[in-house]
C-alpha cells in the first residue's frame, strides 16, 4: 500500500516536473516526456487496478493541460497548420497540444491501454531483467506519439510524413528509453525499501525472488 501510495505521488511530481523540462534543440528539439514516461515505467510495478488509477489520473491532467489551446485563437491558429505545415512545426505542435481536436478523455484511454501492455512484462521487472521493460518503454512512447499525429492528421484531412517527423519521433523515442533504466532502478529500490510485493497470475512471493 505504502508504496502504491509513493509511487502515485512520484507519478504527480513528475508531470509538475514536465513543466519545466526543455526540448533539446541540438537533438531535433527532442523532448522528455516524464509524466508519460514515469506512467510507462511504474505500470510494471503496481497491480492492474491502481494502473487503472494511474492511466485515469495521467490521462485526466493530460487533456486538462492542454485542452485549453482549442479555445484560444492563438492556440488554434497553430494547431490548424498541422495538416499543410512542414515537418518537425507540425510535430512539435501536435505533440505540444495533443488534446486540441481529440476531445477530452482521448488521454485516458490510450494511457489505460498502453498501460495493460505494460503489465504484461511485470514478471520480468520483479526479476530485474529490464532489457525488454526498457524496449517496451520505447515502444509505448512511440506509438502514444504516433497514434497522436495520426489522428490529428487525419481529423485535418492529411496524412503528411516527413523525414523530420520521423526524427522527431525516433529523438523522443530514445530520450524515453534512456530515462526508463533510472526510473525502473528508482521503483525497485522503492520497493525493497518498503518491502513491497508483486504479484500476478495469483503468485504470491517476495520482490527480492526469495
């Protein structure tokens, strides 16, 4: 319980810390997605409700972050150049205002999905094999990115495919995978620290495997 507790404040702080986060201009202003991110990463640790719990409250803080930009005219007037603009603009204004022609509640649903994947590799982060945890991090990140563009693309009538949207895709993409190996260290040693169990498919042992 303690560390379900933990880990869901550590699950706000970090989508307080996106705030203040850059985007890297030398990496094709590559940008870290920590709240998503840390969400992706702590789904392999917590158990399937209080995932739910978690894809509810990121998705919830998503949309309202950035629902807004569809009543402003300045918002708008970028958002509407998703679909003719060129490239790494029209990436980056996507994926800056995802929630403008999506609806609110998009957020929740893609984070509960993506999230179920997730869960599915929990045996192997409770046996601190992270190789393929830090490859679905990837994954989920690029289609979350992906399925984004998609859809606004085609709620503006275009499907346009640059190369610098698959740069930009690829830079988050790494940027994501390279941040999930100290955020899966931080939850394990979370969850020794508080003797916490995982548990699935009704098996019930220690963390540490004994």
């Amino acid at each position: 319980m303690l560390f379900n507790l933990i880990v869901i404040v550590m699950l706000a702080l970090s989508l307080i810390a996106e705030e203040f986060l850059p985007a890297i201009e030398i990496a094709q202003n590559a940008r870290l997605f920590i709240g998503p991110v840390f969400f992706f990463a702590a789904s392999v640790s917590v158990p399937f409700p209080v995932m739910l719990v978690m894809a509810f409250g990121t998705g919830f803080l998503w949309d309202a972050r950035y629902l807004p930009f569809v009543i402003q005219d300045s918002g708008a007037e970028k958002l509407a150049g998703l679909a003719t603009d060129n490239g790494l603009t029209a990436f980056n204004t996507a994926m800056s205002a995802p929630g403008a022609d999506l609806g609110f509640g998009y957020s929740i649903l893609f984070f509960g999905v993506l999230g179920a994947l997730m869960q599915g590799i929990r045996p192997l982060f409770k046996k601190g094999r992270l190789e393929l945890p830090v490859v679905m991090v990837g994954f989920v990140t690029a289609t979350w990115l992906l399925v984004q563009y998609l859809l606004l693309s085609f709620l503006r009538g275009s499907l346009y495919f640059p190369s610098e949207v698959w740069t930009k895709l690829v830079t988050d993409t790494l940027l994501a995978m390279l941040a999930s190996p100290i955020l899966f260290l931080m939850l394990h040693t979370l969850a020794k620290t508080t003797h916490y169990e995982i548990k699935y498919e009704g098996l019930r042992y220690r963390f540490d495997g004994r």
